[in-house]
C-alpha cells in the first residue's frame, strides 16, 4: 500500500495532467463534433459522418501529442518517424482500406454524391445515407441498407436520379375509339386518389397522359408517384386492380394488366393472351 501511495506522490502531476487533457479531448470531440453536424446542416457543405471522424482523429491526435513526452516520456518525434516508417508497410496491407478513404474524400469534395441523394449503381437504386471512411450506405425503397465501397463508387458508372423518376409507375391502358378523353382522365385520377391514396407521393400529383392511337382505340398510361418506403409494385399493383374492377370506358380485350416488370412497371399483354387468361 505504501508502495502504491508513493507511486501516486511522485506520479501526482503527470496524473493530474493527463486527466485534465484527457477530460478536455473527451469534451472537445463531443461538443466540436455536435457544432460540426450541425454547420453542415445548415449550408452548402455536404454533411457526412467522414468529416466528423476527420475532427475527431485530430483532437485525439493533438491530445496524445501533448501527454505523450511529460506523461510517458516518450518523444512525439521520435514516435512520429517509427509509426512514417512501420506506416509504409502497413499501408500495403491496408490498400484497400486507403482506397475506401480517398474515394470518400473525392465523392465528398468533388460533389458527385451527397447523403439524400437517390442514386443507381451496379443495379442498385436507393437514397444515399451516409458516406463514412470506408463505405456509402445507400437505403433501397424495400428498406434494405446496402454497403457500397467508396472505391466501387469511384470506378463504377453512378447514376443520379431525380426522385420523382425513382418513385414514378407507368400503368398503360387502352380506351375505345368513342371515349370522351377529358371525362377519362379525370375518372381515373379519381379512382388514382381514392383507392391509392395511402401509397401515393403527396409531393408529385399522378396524372393521366395520352400518347397514340390503334386500331382498338386511344392507348395512354396512368402516371403515379409511391411515397418513401412504399414499394413501386405495390402501387401499381393498387391502381392496376382499382382501374380494372371500375365500369370505365375502357377496351380491356385490346390492353390487359398482366404482370409488373422489375422496376415496378405494369406490363400490358395483347387480346389474345387476355382472352386466354380470362
């Protein structure tokens, strides 16, 4: 025991100095990190865990600079050039992990992407997350959080969405050669409203567009908009089966919904499958 409190009396100032730096780094990261978050938030600067992180290795950096030679007597200098030299060797077994870093440092500054952005990469289409040291967590529409290295993102053609594109359905349909297209549309973005109104955007309003003529008829496509975190064939899928059971003045035998496409698309199939079908 006597031992121990000797110890601590001759330790006493090197004790009380690596406390207080060690309290004031704590202290430091917390409220530096929060005041980061919340600058990022509040302008132009893209806001992503990576440059919090950035702030926080510095703190710690600094604090252990200062404790290092009066506490542990050992020369930051000296420190510094071993950790350059074992560094080197390190790096090679860390390549790919330096690569996660400077991909995350290029998408961040060059702009390519930010978290909130919707993106396609690879087959994958979802809202950008967050973008950290080594990955970019992109959030798909079925509430899947897919991990993409920076790296990938940096050599792997990126497409950029307008959100409205992402969460658009297309539900093609033909009318008979005698229908009243204004009174049409206005019907089924009746129908649109009432039976879907829990799946569609409040943000982007469906609406109904004629493109061509047949021999069957007007042929035009329904247009809707899923709201975040509802699936593009469960909307379709809604306003597919609204339109279908409605006594519109529609040609069902010449454009029949049959099936939704992996985009969630509603595919129309030709009379004669229809008529197989029914």
């Amino acid at each position: 025991m006597e031992h121990v409190l000797f110890w601590l009396r001759s330790n006493s100032g090197k004790i009380i100095l690596f406390t207080i730096v060690l309290v004031l780094a704590i202290l430091c990261s917390h409220f530096l990190s929060k005041g980061l978050r919340k600058l990022l938030d509040h302008n132009k600067i893209p806001s992503a865990s990576i440059f919090v992180n950035i702030l926080r290795v510095l703190i710690w950096v600094i604090a252990l600079t200062i404790v290092l030679e009066p506490v542990f007597g050992v020369s930051p200098t000296s420190l510094f050039t071993a950790l350059g030299i074992g560094g080197l060797a390190i790096s090679l077994g860390l390549k790919d992990s330096i690569a996660n870093t400077i991909g995350g440092f290029t998408l961040m500054f060059s702009r390519v992407i930010q978290p909130g952005d919707t993106v396609r990469v690879s087959g994958i289409t979802g809202v950008v997350q967050d973008i950290n040291w080594r990955q970019t967590k992109v959030r798909e529409r079925n509430g899947n959080i897919m991990i993409i290295p920076n790296s990938v993102l940096n050599t792997t053609a990126l497409e950029k969405l307008d959100p409205g594109n992402e969460c658009m359905v297309t539900i093609p349909f033909t009318a008979k050669p005698d229908v009243d297209t204004a009174q049409l549309a206005h019907d089924l973005l009746k129908i649109v409203n009432t039976h879907a109104s829990k799946l569609i955007s409040k943000k982007y309003k469906p609406l109904v567009r004629y493109n061509g003529f047949t021999s069957d008829g007007v042929s035009g496509n329904i247009v809707a908009y899923a709201k975040r975190g509802v699936a593009l064939s469960a909307l379709s899928d809604e306003i597919a089966r609204a339109v279908h059971d409605s006594q519109l003045n529609l040609n069902f035998a010449a454009s029949s919904i049959v099936g939704i496409d992996e985009r969630g698309n509603i595919t129309a199939a030709d009379a004669a499958q229809h008529s197989n079908n029914n």
